[in-house]
C-alpha cells in the first residue's frame, strides 16, 4: 500500500464533509442538534424544556425585616429561577445531592439587619452589618453553574439598592458558590450513552452514498486505471470516516456535557469511549459497502441504508423498551458500555465492559470484511 | 517496435460480440486513431486495454506488458481520458488534477510543475481554484483531459477528449496532443471527429460492429476508396454514415 494515494483519497474524503453542505449537516450538525434537542428536552434544562432551574431557599433570617421575603419574591420574579423553600439546609443539601432541585441559596441569619443598617447608613460602611449569602450549585450542570450566579446576584443588588444604581461596596455578598455533584440522573443522563452511538451509525449511509456516487459518476472506473489498489481506497474511506468519527465523539461529548450530562469517570474513560465509538464506525463502513454492493444509485443507497440504521438506531441506542432484543445489533453494546462506565462508574477492566468491547470489535472485523468481499465482488460495475 | 498489441482480441457481452476477433498493432510514439460509428466497439477496446474490462478470449500486450496479468505495470505507464468526464464535484480544477497525481505517485514539485503546465494548456489557470461543480460543459472536458495526463504518460488513451469543447479550446487542445506525440508518447484517440482524426493520427483503425474494417493512414485509405475524407471512406466500405457516439 502506497501512503501517498491513502493520504490523497482520504483528504479528498474529509474535503468532501467540509464541502458539500448536506454531508456537513449530517456528519456535524445533526449530532449537534441530536445532543442540544435531547438534552434541552430531557435534561439539565428542566423536563418541560422550558429554561427555569428549581432553586432551593433555606431563610434563617427569622427577623420582623422585610428583605428576606423580598429577596425571595426578586428571584421567582425572574422568571428563570423557582423557588422551593426549605427549613433547614441539610434537606435542601440533600435535595440538591439527588438532583431534585438546581441550586440551593440560604439567606443568612442576619441578612434583613445588614440591609437596615445599610439604609440608615448609605455612606458610612464601618455602620454596616455585614452578611454573607450563600450559594451552591450543581456541579454536574455548566449551564447551571454560569447562569445562576450572576442571576442572583443581580436579585440581591436590586433587594438592596431597589432602583438605585449598584455601587460598591455593599452589606451583603454572596458567598463563593459550592459546587455539588447531584447523584440523581437525568433522563438525558440515560440517554446520552446512545447518542454516541446514534451519531455513529449513519455512517452506514455515507459510505454508502460515497461508494454509489463514485461509481454513478464514473470515478471507481477512473482510479482504477491509476496504480490505486482496492486497498488503498477501503483504508482510505476507513481513515476518513474515523476521523469524522472522533470528531461527532467529541462533539457529542462536549454537548452532552454542556447540557448537562453527568458522566462519571476520567480521561480514561473519555478515552474508551472514543475507542468504542470508533468500533462501531469501522462497522458501520462495513454496513455502507454491503448497502453499495447491492444498489445500483446513491438514492437507493440513501433508502436501503436504513436497513442497518434503523434496527441500531431502535434496538441499540436509547429506547429502552426494545432494548431486549438489542443484541443482535452492534450499537447495543456501544450504548451498554457507556451506560456502565459513564452512569454506574464500572471500571474499564470490568466483564461487562471488556465483553461489550470484545463483542463490538469482532462484530466490526467481521462486518467490515463481509463488506470488502461484498463490494469487490459485486459493487464494483 | 509496438508498444500496443492486440491479437484477437474478442469480447462478448452474453451472446453479443462487441469487440470481434480485432488484431492490430501501434508503434511506440504513434497518433493511432479509432473510428466508428456509435457501438461499434471503440470505447470497449480501450475499457480492454485500460483493465476496466476482461477480454473473453484473446490477448494484447500494453507497453510491452500483458493486460491479463500486468495490469499493475500497465496503470503505471497509461493516462486514460475517458468519454464521460469523471471528476470531483467539490474538488477544484486543480485538485481534481492534483489529486490524480498523487495516485500516480508524482513527487510534489513536479506534481505542482505538471498541472500548472496542464491548466495553462487547457485553459484553466484563472479558474483552476473554483469548485469543479461550477464549470461549464467545456471546462469539465478541459479539466477531464488534464486529470489523464497529469502523470506525463508514455501510452495516452483519449476517448472523445474534445467532445463539446469550443473550437479555439478544440485546436488548443490538437496542438497539446500533436505535442505529446512530438514527446515520443503513443496515444490511442477515439473521436468522431473526422477532421480530429484526419489532422492528428498517423495511422486509422475504422470499426465497425467490433470488427476492424480498415487500417492505414487517413491519407492511403482516402486514395484506396477514392474518397476525399474519411468519412467517405466509411460510408464506401459500410453504407452508413459514422454517428456522433453518445
């Protein structure tokens, strides 16, 4: 094999994504829209979709002052945040740990008293009682985590300047927020698993788009007068697609993140995750030239592609009702060991783990072979 | 000495024989010419040559190398400008003809130093860097053509290459291949152009239901059947006119 043909055909291929706009939106937006659409609907962003986040409020502030209900009242009048309230804050602490609510704020003892001594004392700092608001947040949500605090922040200036213009400094401030990883789990949380390997599967379609088109348009016939060898064009397209691969792994990765996915583990783990994604792209190339083996147009690639994308798709990546009959598809055991790893924290040596692994690249070996056959057999003219 | 050789060379396509028993030779730096009406076979004898096809019975020898068990050998040494041009859509002109370089394995200087060569011949330098999807209908054949012989073949098989190109692109493009064969390259061209044929090939092959009906040069067949053109010639020996193959 020739590095230099290899490198040419698979540069033209990624050119190919960057180009022609409907491969682009395939290969990158979709999963980009795939991951914020899920994630808004069922994620960190609140079942309904709608962007509020449930903020816990613990008032110690127990005085006759008005400030603490007026803070209260500022933050629902957001719009943004709701209010529970909570009596104490170990139950609000406990409430945040399991996800039931976003963020808790607890309004000091001495919060109303700070903000009298402030009215009576606009000027005079050293007459003022100082207090400090607390606030912790979700850790496991970055949007949380960025939008919440310069909300609050905003209710409390308003509580105490009202319509004045903020200045500094100021009697009450709003303590470091503490980060707290919830242990409860989204129903995005579930799903994010398959959407790594949903992006993944409509390989499938591309490869089988590629192949058709090349050889509609004469181009198959064109290299093969050159001194390319079959080879060289199935490592080619295989180099192309795992490139795309690990970037819709990323993507998703990102996205998920981004809307809130709580994935445990590390870099290794991140690691093995693109590992098996890219599993499961070598065996959807396999899947793409069987499709191109048997149909004589890219438009009936488009059609019969979905004969292996759609049982994956079903039966292997977050539909949970059909799960039980998933383990005929490769997709499955993509989606089950990310579960593991990413939901339940299953170390990487763990069965299930390598067993999904394991399944995964021999279904991949055995499929992209079957392909290769298939096309240098029959899809070739 | 031949640097093409085809001895019976015979192709049938279930019970239709498309290529029939056809044996003739072209010497090395030869303009050999190939005409025939539309089906007459021309396309599939270079589809034989090229390794695009098997011949069912037969054998002919390319560059001195066997098409049945050499082709590897042989797709070193061919450029092959195909009827139908074959091109990347979102590739520009040039890297589309960069691109069939490097399949050849050209160093990068004198990749750079043949296609630069090449768009300046055919005539797309101030648009070598659009997309190929954008160029007209002559463009694509002037891009088809310089995609073929970006590797500087020794052996060039240009099939219908001025098809649909404008006259001044037509004449440009006579005058590159009269420079290849200048160079010593041997070229096959099949065309349907009779003027095309008569001013650049040394010698013409007429096929006619895959069979080699005459052989010599335009000017010697013209005086055998005296005809004042080739296309006389054809219709003396098979009563048709030669069609534009499409």
């Amino acid at each position: 094999m020739n590095a230099q043909r290899i490198l040419a055909l698979t540069g033209k291929e990624l050119r190919k994504v960057y180009r022609e706009p409907a491969l682009l939106f395939m290969v990158i937006l979709f999963p980009v829209m795939l991951t914020v659409a899920f994630g808004a609907t069922f994620g960190a962003l609140g079942g309904g979709g709608d962007t509020t986040y449930a903020v816990g409020v613990v008032n110690l502030d127990h005085s006759a002052t008005p400030w603490a209900a007026a803070f209260k009242s500022g933050i629902s009048a957001t719009g943004m945040l709701v209010v529970v309230d909570y009596q104490d804050n170990s139950t609000a602490m406990k409430d945040l740990l399991q996800g039931s609510i976003d963020a808790v704020i607890v309004i000091p003892e001495n919060f109303g008293a700070s903000i009298d001594s402030f009215r009576l004392n606009p000027n005079n700092p050293g007459a003022w009682v100082n207090s400090t608001v607390g606030l912790s947040l979700d850790k496991g949500s970055m949007i949380v985590s960025a939008a919440v605090p310069p909300v609050v922040q905003r209710v409390l200036s308003t509580t105490i300047y009202g319509d004045m213009a903020v200045s500094e400094p100021q009697p009450v401030r709003i303590g470091n927020p503490t980060l707290v990883a919830s242990s409860q789990l989204s129903q995005f949380d579930y799903m994010a698993p398959g959407l790594f390997a949903y992006a993944a599967i409509f390989i499938t379609m591309t490869v089988a788009q590629a192949f058709t088109s090349e050889r509609e348009q004469g181009l198959l016939r064109r290299i093969a007068v050159t001194p390319t060898t079959p080879s060289e064009i199935f490592t080619s397209q295989i180099l192309a697609n795992l490139a795309t691969g690990t970037l819709q792994v990323a993507i998703i990765y990102a996205g998920a993140r981004l809307m809130g996915f709580h994935a445990l583990g590390g870099a290794a783990e991140v690691a093995y995750a693109f590992a098996i994604v890219l599993l499961l792209v070598v065996c959807n190339i396999g899947f793409g030239l069987l499709t191109a083996s048997v149909v004589k147009s890219s438009g009936a690639a488009t059609g019969l592609s979905f004969l292996f994308i759609l049982p994956q798709m079903l039966l292997g990546t977050f539909i949970p009702a059909l799960q039980s009959v998933g383990r005929f598809v490769p997709s499955y055991y993509v989606t089950d060991a990310l579960t593991s790893i990413f939901l339940r924290g299953a170390p990487l040596t763990s069965p299930v783990v390598l067993l999904d692994l394991a399944v995964v690249a021999a279904m991949s070996v055995v499929i992209l072979i079957a392909g290769i056959l298939a096309f240098s057999r029959f899809g070739k003219s | 000495m031949l640097d093409i050789e085809l001895e019976s060379l015979t192709k049938k396509f279930g019970d239709k024989t498309v290529v029939d028993d056809l044996s003739l030779g072209i010497e090395k730096g030869e303009l050999f010419g190939l005409l025939g009406p539309n089906g007459a076979g021309k396309t599939t004898t270079i589809k034989i040559l090229c390794g695009l096809l098997e011949p069912t019975s037969g054998a002919a020898r390319v560059g001195g190398h066997d098409i049945r068990t050499e082709m590897h050998e042989i797709r070193k040494m061919i450029g092959v400008c195909p009827q139908e041009p074959a091109y990347y859509t979102f590739l520009t002109g040039r890297e589309n003809v960069e691109l069939f370089g490097r399949l050849h394995n050209m160093p990068r200087d004198l990749l750079k130093e043949k296609t630069d060569e090449l768009l300046e011949t055919v005539g797309l330098v101030e648009t070598a860097s659009t997309k190929a999807g954008k160029y007209s209908g002559g463009m694509i054949r002037r891009v088809n053509l310089a995609m073929a012989l970006v590797n500087d073949p020794a052996i060039a098989f240009l099939d219908e290459p001025t098809v649909a190109m404008d006259p001044q692109t037509r004449h440009a493009t006579w005058d590159f291949i009269r420079g290849l064969k200048a160079r010593g390259k041997t070229i096959i061209l099949t065309t349907h152009y009779i003027e095309e044929a008569e001013s650049l090939a040394d010698r013409v092959g007429i096929i006619d239901m895959g069979r080699l009906i005459a052989l010599d040069t335009p000017r010697s067949l013209m005086k055998k059947h005296s005809a004042t053109n080739l296309e006389e010639v054809f219709i003396k020996l098979t009563g048709r006119k030669i069609r534009e193959e499409t």
